[in-house]
C-alpha cells in the first residue's frame, strides 16, 4: 500500500496479485476504503490499470465486492440525503423496498453535495460496474455451479428431523406474521438430504430458487447481501417513531417478517469476523431494542452456518514476487488472535519471590500427584493379583474395571455413581472440565464424613449448582476451574478412585475452584433491569456474590437456542449477535476501528506484552451501519450502576475475582489493556472517555469504545475540555495497587514499550488516514483539516527523540494524566447531567 501510494508501479510486477492470493483477499478487504479513495482521488495517470485490478477483484471475490459497494455508496454518494434510488438491482424483499422512505433525517440542515453532478456521474457508473462484476462470485456463492463445485460442497449432515409437524411443534420453522403461514423455503432446506448451503440438490427446487418468487424475475445473488442488511436499518430507523411501550414488540414482529421473506438464502451473510458463513435464521425473541435520545441501537441474535472457505484455484497469470513474513506465520488476524488469546502466567506480574512461591506450590502438586498416579497403579495390580489367586480356590465375580488398565475406576456409591471422575491429568494441569461449582455436601458411610465438606464433580446436576455469578448477554469463553492443592503427608491412605469417599477428606479439603464468570452485558443495555443474589456460607454469614445483569449467560442462551433449532445439530451452527444502529455516522468510527485493528496488528508482531480488543466497523450508508459485538462486557457506568454494593473497582476486583491466582491475572490484565489504550487514546486524541464509554470484561480487561471524537473533534463544539493526554484516574489506580506499587510502574514500562514499537512503525498508522483524507474532508474527525490532523499525528510519535528521551516523555504523559483535573470534573458533569457514573 505504501508502494502504491508513493505512484510505485505494484500492478504490473504483481505484487498486488501475491497480496491477494496470500490469503484470498482476506486481507485487502481491511484496505478496500484506502484502494477506493485512491483510485477516485489519487491515482492519476494509474487510475485506469487500478480501477480495472479492482474490478477484476470483484469478480473473484464477493466479499470484496461488497466492501467496494458499501464504501462508494456511504462514503462518496451518501445515499442516505440524495439517493432515493439505492442503485442496486431490483429487490425481492417487498416489504422492505423503500429504505428512504420515511427516514429519520434532520431536514431543516442544508446539505452540500461532496462532489459536482459530473463527478458523480463518474461515481455511480463505477458502482454500477462493481455490482455488475460482483454478481458472478455471487451466484458461484449462491448456486456452487462451475468448475470449482466438487462433492466436497454437497452438504448431507442429517439433522435429525423425523417430521414437519415434529419441527413446527418445536418452533424450528420461522412463521409469517402477517398471514401466518410456515416458510417453505426453510422446510425444503431442513429435508432435502442432498444440499448446497440451504439449497436442496433437487432439479424443480434448485430452479425455484433462482428464480425470484415474487416477480419472477432474474433474480440478483449479488444484492442479496446488501438489501438484508438495508431492511435492518430500516427496521432501526424506523422504531425510533415507535412508542417506547410498543417498540419491542414491533421490533421483533418486523424481524420475523424479514425472516420469512430474506431466509435462507445462501447469499446472505455478516461482514463481521470470519464473512465464511450463511444465516439460517433470525433469533427475534432473543433480540432487543435499546431507546436512547436520538436512536434505537439494536442487538440482533442470528442463527449462522459456517462453512469452509476454498482457496482460488486459477491464480493470475503474472509475476509474483515473495511477500515478506511476519514474525510469526499465518495471516494478520491470526497474529493479532494468538496475541490476544495465547495463554499468559496469571503470575507473570508478580514479584520473583512470589513467582518462585507460585512456582514451588505448582511443583509439589505435581510431584504428590505422580505419587498418587503410582499408588493407584500398585492398588490396582494388587487387586489383579488377588482376583488371579482367588479364581484357583473358588469362583468370584470381580468388577469389569479391575480387567483393564485404567486409572478411572467408578465406585458403587450410588450417590456418586452419576459423576465423573476428577481425572488425575486434569489435576496436573490445574483445571476441570466442569461447568459448575457444587455447593458443600458431606459424603455418607465416610470414615471422615463429620469432617468432609464438599463433594467436587464436574458432573454435578443441575439441582445441585448455586446460581453462577453471570453478568450479561454476550458469549464468554469456559473459564478452567483451577485446583489449588497443598501436599499431603506421605502416609496419607491414596485410594484407588480419586472420588472415593475415604478420600475426599484430606483431598476435598486443600481445594480451591474459582467462580464461573458469567457473561457480560453489552454497554448499551446499561439500563435493562437486574439484581443481585446472595449465597450463604457453611456458617450461615451472608456472602457477598457479583451483581447478576441479565438472568441467562450467553453460554446457556446459545445451547438452549442450538437445542431448539433445527441446524443446531450442524457442526457449523453458532450463534451471532451483532449491534445495528441507523440514523447515525459510523464512517470516522470505522476509520477509527481501522487504526486500532493496526496498532494491534503492529504490538502483536513487537510481542508487546499488552492487549487491545479491535472491533469491526462497517458503515452500510452515511446515515448507519453494523457493529461487531463484543462479548463478555460490560460498561463500567452500568457496573456501577447494577452492583448495589459496589463502593470501588478496585473492590469489586477483589470481590469478584476471588481466587488469588485469578486476582493476579485480572490485575495483569487490567494494567496491559490499561497502558495499551492508553498510548491509543493518546495518539489518535480519542475523547468523550466518560465510563460509559469503557468496558471491563470478564477477565479484566479494559476495552474503550464509541469514538465519536477523535483527531481534532470534542465534545461540546470543540471546546477540547478534556485536556490530558489520555485517562487516569484514581479508581483506574488504584486497582493496580497505588501510584508506588510495582504494578503500576510495570504500567508506566509498558506505556514506554507500546509507545516506542507504534513510533518505529507510525508510517504504516499514518498512512491508512493519508490515503483517506482527499475526498472525505467533512469528517468531524478532520473538521475540514485533514492536513492539520496528519500532522499532529506525526507530531505526536516524536520522532526528533531517541529512545531514552521517549521514556521521559512517557513518564510526563502518565504524570500529566495521573488525576487529572479536566478528566475528574468531565466524569463529574457526566454523572450529574447525564447519568453516566
């Protein structure tokens, strides 16, 4: 890209092409806005060979297609103020036709077209061109025929549906809400064995679907995608007219009627993560509307069918040149998830006294467990002896789990028969599979069963859970219930089954397990009423539990929801939420989401030990767009606000997270995510940082959201109140231990660290705003000075100061930023004009 922009030849020699055919596409779908604004207002005398490389794209890649369309149509023909005629192929979806109509737009501001009529003639004849070469990927995607379709494609995964009546009494079967009636285009794809994607191998169905059933027209694979996605801003846009009362009703009622006409459709898809997928449904009951002052912002839950994505088989006919690899292998995304996820020492913040302490407990637990592993061994050849010795004297009926060689042997308890057992390799690595903490319980005929006081089993019925400690909607990935076990003496009895009951004294009593972690709610659902429940310890003193948000986990929502649907049983089925908001400018927030994807990007190929949470941004028109959703959050505003006990974060972090290994990590958590967004909030001026505006996930994180002004636009017209490099407040301090604990000078080395790895690669962050600032001038963002905001960017980076200056500037920037008293007084008119606490 740089190449390009500096006029470099990268078209001919074929470097574009290796781009491309590294990972299909994947990655210049990230640039698609930067190669666009280009080619309409940079290119030049390259401008014809860029325009026919882009449009030659189209034809292989839909995706890339769609990315093309949605960017001409929001950013250079803002079709949301001239264009009652989205210049698209004719729509199927009748019901939603008219996306304008009616729109929530102010009027009375007078709008200035961004380009001459002759300009955007040319504009338009280029979009025209994009939906014409992107309808041949499309209807590839959508029917499988051509050279590339082989048997690998057929989809005949049974999904074990005995009979149309079974699945309509269980719901699998969307209904009409205006006359009725089941979708058939959903009960065709449920029993037809044969299939590819949602469409039955059947000659007369295979036929029905291409052609449109309503106006029997051709119809048009590619608008699929786009129309879908237009009729939920529609829906958006439109409930904001909708008393407050009667809009989830509404809501839901126009999801399903959207569903019955839109699904399935082996066109439609989300632009959000992995694109390599196909709704199936649309969860209305479990999707929600939420009312603010100017909008209806919406979180939908979809029903999506993940495939496998098939590399191009025919590549260019041009030279390719070697690309250079990263430091790690794979794509960008991949090393921006292995930087995310990998695993991390929850003590790797810890001093080396504790490390070691840590270290020492870990290794005794290991070398007592192989003992116990060579004991139960010994038992069990001892008890094969004795069966062999006993069968010459008289016949006897021994257990079938003494014949094999197996660790896992179950008792006759019948109270325990039901349960797993805590296998001894799940032990060494310091985790369960449970899903559950069981409450305390004796064990009965035990020798030791007056002192025993907890049964363990991954197993443990459902009667037997407290309530889990959840905290909102959105998925969160299983947290490992660790054990914590302190040596025993040597001449302790090891019995044969880890749960037997003469055991579990002197075992059950050095474990420790950690609190399932619910889901986290989505920042905007920050006033959707919850409560908190108490549980009561062995000594009947209330114990305090965190504040409980929605009354269902997204993990348990998502299995009732498979369990229900009739491609639940599909190995691809997940389930999908994402947020659509209508009536609102996401362009300079997509850029922003861009920046941050790229600062990542760069952190995680410096191995900088700290953590970003880069979202995905696509802005569908000028006037909204879909956000990615990010699970397991929750604002630190509706924290405050749902957790009647809560007095500090700090407290809540020591509340919560219980377990002093997971206490550790949440506060290493927190000091990384905390130092990298800073540097973020910093370089880019990111403002309006009041606390509705921050996340805390489920493992402590901190992640910021909404940037609405950034570069040179405030809040308040522009008055720039918020004057420190980025936020520091007090709370924020205090979690990591004061402003002279040792955590919080390993913050100040990781502010140093992210700074100087961003500074050695700012051109690659400059460069993607370059790219974007002719032509898009009116971005708040830019104020009408993109030229400015560049370089203050640049200035920013400090180029002119060596490494060791930088860690001086560093440090200053946390000082100036430390308690801030711009910050404090901007939370408190927050709190008390707006709400936000």
């Amino acid at each position: 890209m740089l190449q390009l922009f500096a006029y470099e030849d990268v078209l001919s020699d074929g470097k574009l092409n290796a781009v491309y055919d590294k990972d299909d596409g994947a990655t210049l779908l990230f640039f698609v806005p930067q190669l666009l604004s280009f080619l309409l207002h940079g290119a030049y005398e390259s401008s014809s060979n860029l325009e026919e490389w882009i449009l030659a794209t189209c034809k292989r890649n839909v995706y890339f297609a769609h990315r093309c369309y949605w960017f001409l149509r929001a950013w250079s023909l803002e079709s949301k103020h001239t264009t009652p005629n989205r210049l698209s192929h004719s729509s199927s979806l009748t019901s939603f036709e008219n996306l304008d109509e009616g729109s929530n737009i102010d009027s009375s501001s007078k709008y200035v077209p961004k380009f001459l009529p002759e300009e955007r003639a040319v504009i338009e004849d280029l979009l025209r061109k994009v939906m014409t070469a992107g309808e041949k990927p499309a209807r590839a995607l959508h029917l499988g025929v051509g050279k590339d379709m082989d048997d690998d494609d057929i989809d005949t995964v049974d999904l074990g549906t005995s009979s149309l009546n079974a699945v309509m009494a269980a719901g699998s079967i969307p209904v009409d809400p205006n006359t009725g009636e089941f979708s058939s285009s959903h009960w065709e794809a449920i029993a037809a064995k044969r299939k590819y994607g949602f469409m039955p191998l059947d000659q007369t169905l295979r036929a029905s679907h291409a052609i449109s059933k309503h106006t029997g027209a051709q119809k048009s694979y590619f608008d699929a995608t786009p129309v879908f996605l237009d009729a939920l801003l529609t829906i958006a846009d439109n409930l904001f007219r909708v008393p407050r009362e009667h809009r989830t009703d509404e809501f839901r009622r126009q999801l399903k009627l959207l569903e019955s006409e839109a699904l399935p459709s082996n066109s439609i898809y989300l632009p959000l993560q992995d694109s390599n997928h196909r709704v199936w449904r649309i969860v209305a009951d479990e999707s929600i509307a939420i009312s603010t002052k100017e909008r209806v912002p919406c979180i939908i839950c979809m029903e999506v069918v993940d495939y496998e994505a098939k590399p191009t088989k025919k590549k260019t006919e041009v030279l390719h040149t070697a690309l250079p690899d990263l430091t790690h292998p794979g794509s960008e995304k991949e090393l921006i998830h292995r930087w995310r996820f990998g695993y991390r020492d929850p003590h790797r913040r810890d001093t080396a006294l504790r490390k070691f302490a840590y270290q020492m407990k870990n290794s005794m637990q290991k070398i007592h467990l192989n003992q116990m592993k060579a004991s139960v061994k010994n038992r069990i050849e001892k008890l094969k002896d004795t069966k062999k010795d006993l069968q010459g004297f008289f016949p006897i009926q021994v257990p079938h789990s003494f014949d094999e060689d197996e660790e896992d042997v179950r008792p006759s308890s019948p109270e325990l028969h039901t349960r797993d057992p805590l296998r001894s390799t799940d032990i060494e690595r310091g985790e369960t599979k449970g899903t559950a903490t069981s409450k305390p319980r004796s064990v009965e005929g035990s020798p030791q069963s007056k002192k025993a006081t907890m049964a363990i089993s991954p197993t443990t019925p459902e009667h037997d859970k407290p309530l889990a400690p959840t905290m909102g909607q959105w998925e969160s990935p299983q947290i490992s219930r660790v054990v914590d076990m302190t040596p025993m003496s040597n001449d302790a009895f090891i019995p044969f089954d880890l749960r037997d009951a003469s055991y579990q004294q002197e075992y059950l009593d050095n474990v420790r397990i950690q609190p399932n972690f619910g889901s986290i709610d989505f920042n905007q659902a920050a006033d959707i009423e919850s409560g908190a429940d108490e549980e009561k310890d062995s000594s009947n003193n209330p114990k305090r539990t965190p504040p409980v948000v929605f009354k269902e986990n997204w993990k348990d929502k998502e299995e009732r929801i498979r369990m229900a649907s009739a491609y639940g049983s599909h190995p691809g089925w997940r389930l999908l939420p994402i947020l659509v908001k209508a009536n609102d400018d996401l362009r300079q927030e997509q850029l922003a989401s861009q920046l941050i994807y790229k600062i990542s990007a760069i952190l995680a190929r410096e191995q900088v030990p700290v953590w970003l949470c880069p979202y995905e941004i696509v802005a569908l028109t000028e006037g909204g767009g879909l956000i990615e959703a990010i699970p397991d959050t929750i604002s630190i505003s509706s924290l405050k606000k749902n957790d009647h006990h809560f007095t500090s974060l700090n407290g809540f972090f020591n509340s919560f997270f219980e377990d002093p290994d997971q206490l550790a990590d949440a506060q290493a958590n927190f000091c990384e995510s905390l130092a990298a967004y800073s540097i973020v909030c910093f370089l880019l001026q990111i403002k309006d940082r009041h606390n509705g505006n921050i996340l805390l996930d489920n493992k402590g994180h901190l992640i910021h959201i909404d940037f609405g002004f950034f570069f040179l636009s405030s809040p308040g017209k522009n008055t720039g109140f918020e004057g420190a490099p980025f936020k520091l407040t007090r709370e924020f301090v205090d979690v990591m231990g004061g402003p002279d604990s040792r955590l919080f000078r390993i913050f100040r080395m990781l502010c140093y660290r992210s700074f100087i790895a961003l500074r050695r690669h700012c051109m690659e962050i400059i460069l993607l705003v370059e790219m974007l600032k002719k032509g898009n001038e009116n971005l708040p963002c830019f104020r009408g000075r993109p030229d400015d905001a560049i370089k203050e960017l640049r200035d920013r980076f400090r180029l002119d100061l060596n490494d060791r200056a930088c860690l001086e500037y560093v440090n200053a920037l946390v000082d100036e930023s430390l308690e801030n008293w711009r910050t404090n007084w901007y939370d408190r008119y927050q709190r008390y004009c707006v709400g936000v606490l």
